[in-house]
C-alpha cells in the first residue's frame, strides 16, 4: 500500500521536473517604434516650392503642367503624319534627304523641349530660420502693428558697372534677390535671372533652362516651316497633270492637316524665335522687357541696361554658350537630423532573472498545489 501510494507520487515528481524552466522565462521586449531610427529623406521630399520631383529628385517639373502633353501631342502628331505620308512620295519624286532633314529637326525639338521641361531653371534656395532672423535683425520694423501687418518692399541697392540697382526683398523667401531674379507665383519660387513661366513647356523659363528654351523654340520654327513646305510641294506634286488641287487633297488628306496645323502655328513660333533673338542680342529678359527695366519704359530715360556688353556677339555668348551654372537648391540631398539620440540603440534595463533552481523549486510547489 505504502509503496502503491509513492508510485504516483514519484510518478508526479519526475513529470513535474521535466518542465523546462526557460520556457517560461518571459521574452525581452522589443523597443517601441518611436525608438527605431527614421529614414534619412532626401531635400526634395521636404521641397517647400510647389514643384513635382520624379527618379528620386533627378528631375523637377512644375506642379501645374500646363499645356505641356498638348505640345508633345502635336509635335510628334505632325511630324509623325509627315514621316508616314509624305516623305516616301517626296523621296520617290526629288531627294533621299528630305527624311533625314526633318528626322534631325524632330530630334533637336524632342530633346530641347524636355531639357527645357525638366531643368531647375535656377531655383534659389529659401533662407533657414536663422538667416531669416539675421535678416530681420537688420530691418527695423514698425512696432506696435499688428502681426498680419505687411510693411512696404524692402530694398536695397548695389551698383553694377556704374548703374544702380535695387534687390527686393521676397516675403515668402525671406532673402534679398540677386539681380534679374524673380519669384513666380504659379511655381512659389525665386529664380535666377528669370525670363518667364511658359506654360507650353510646364515650368519657368530662367538662368539654367533658357538655352535649351532658346534651341526649342528656333528648331520647332525650322521644323514647322519644313513640313509647311514640304506638304506644300507634295500636294503641288500631286494635282500636276491635270488632276487639280481637290483630287490631290483625297489621295492625301494628312497633309492637309498638316498644312492647317503649320499654317497657324508657323507665325506665332517665327515671331517668338525672332522676339528672342532680339532680346538675347541685347542680353535682355522678357520679364525686363515687358517692364521696361533698362528701355526707358519705367520713365527714366538715362537708365541702360548693365549687363549687356555692347557687342551682339558677346551678349549671344554670354547667354548661350556661358558654362552651365550648378543648381543651388541640392535636391538630392540628405536633411540633416535634428536628433541624433533617435539613431542611438535603445537600451532596456529588465529585471533580474531568477536562477535555474529557484525557478525550477517554483515550479513544483505550484504542481504540487495543484494536484492537492
């Protein structure tokens, strides 16, 4: 009987210590994750211009497009409807190279066009908090004004081969602009030497992009002008020998359209280009144009323009073949982190673990209680 009755409890004994006592051990905690380390972002994510960046910053548009897919729309519309209608009857009837002419002028167009799209057109960057305060410092502001108070422009003035100039100062920006500079309302930023916001390439138009702007505009002109002709001596071609204009118009009806779409857009791109070239021969801005900066148009009649050379040659290389400035702005790189501790491991201090035999003593009393 005695030995019945220690049976069962040897039995117990052995299956109660065969519990493992580490898997009872509670597991560390994992650190919250407001303590984990962030992702360092990149300049552009935190951009407070109203610009779109796409390929991880490498390319800046503006945010309202404008009529952009409506200039690559025609463009590559007529061009296509004359590489496909009337080139091979222009080839057959004069000359092999009239494919190749306008093949070059496409791709000149094509490539000016986005280079003028998605270039920073020279963007400044807006002054941090501390130099907007130093800044401040140096203005004396009225006071006892209310805060919505917004005090006159602000000026200051810098002299540029003997001519005086005035530097704004820009409110949303909060820095005195270099000269030629502009802040455009649409894109909410300052640009350098800043000419206009065309909408049919989608962004400003400034001291980075202009040439391509330049090139854009010229090349479109000569291509227009090309396929006007062209489509004109191939319908001319066609209604010889005494088929007439209506019957070449149904054996080719694209090139009708092309010569309604040429035709009224060939003079509005002739007289930009030629409105252009004068104001690069003259090392002007549209923006200084339009105002009168320099022409007398502002009322001052001694004033010249100081940044022109004097020379046409040297205000064309000035503007289109000077050296690429960098972009200011730095949009691929890294914010700098305000806190460092977030990047630091996180150590939790846990409490003192219970040995292997207190643990082990633990777990057979309350098998024990349990069995009665």
């Amino acid at each position: 009987m005695l030995d019945g009755r220690r049976a069962p409890r040897r039995m117990k004994n052995r299956e109660y210590q065969q519990i493992d006592p580490q898997a009872l051990a509670t597991p560390p905690p994992r650190p919250p994750p407001e303590h984990m380390p962030k992702r360092a972002r990149r300049k552009w994510e935190v951009f407070p211009g109203k610009n779109r960046f796409c390929c991880d910053g490498r390319i800046i548009v503006a945010r309202q497009s404008g009529v952009l897919p409506l200039t690559l729309a025609l463009i590559v519309l007529t061009s296509g409807l004359f590489f496909i209608f009337d080139c091979p009857f222009l080839v057959e009837h004069l000359t092999g190279c009239i494919p190749a002419i306008g093949g070059v002028l496409f791709v000149f167009v094509i490539i000016s066009l986005l280079q003028t799209s998605f270039t920073d057109p020279g963007i400044l960057p807006r002054a941090t908090p501390e130099e907007a305060a130093d800044i401040e410092k140096q203005i004396d502001n009225p006071t006892g004004l209310s805060s919505s108070y917004r005090p006159p422009p602000r000026t200051k003035e810098v002299v540029i081969n003997q001519q005086v100039v005035k530097l704004k100062y820009c409110f949303t920006c909060k820095i005195f602009r270099p000269p030629r500079t502009s802040h455009c309302s649409l894109c909410d930023n300052c640009v350098e030497r800043f000419d206009h916001h065309c909408p049919w390439v989608g962004n400003c138009v400034g001291k980075r992009n202009y040439r391509f702007f330049y090139t854009f505009i010229v090349s479109l002109s000569f291509l227009t002008a090309f396929i006007f002709g062209c489509a004109t001596t191939h319908l001319a071609l066609r209604s010889q020998g005494g088929n007439g204009l209506v019957v070449a118009l149904q054996a080719s009806p694209a090139s009708a359209l092309e010569l309604v779409v040429c035709f009224f857009s060939v003079w509005s791109i002739v007289g930009l280009s030629g409105f252009h070239t004068y104001l690069v021969a003259a090392n002007l801005t549209t923006n200084e144009d339009i105002k009168g900066s320099w022409s007398g148009k502002s009322g001052n009649e001694d004033v010249g323009n100081p940044y022109s050379y004097n020379s046409i040659i040297k205000n064309c290389c000035s503007v289109l073949c000077g050296p690429m400035p960098p972009s200011l702005i730095d949009r691929r790189g890294f914010v700098p982190s305000d806190d460092s501790v977030q990047t630091r491991p996180v150590e939790i201090e846990l409490p003192a673990a219970k040995n292997d035999i207190n643990m082990e003593k633990d777990c057979l009393d309350f098998a024990l209680s349990c069995a009665g």
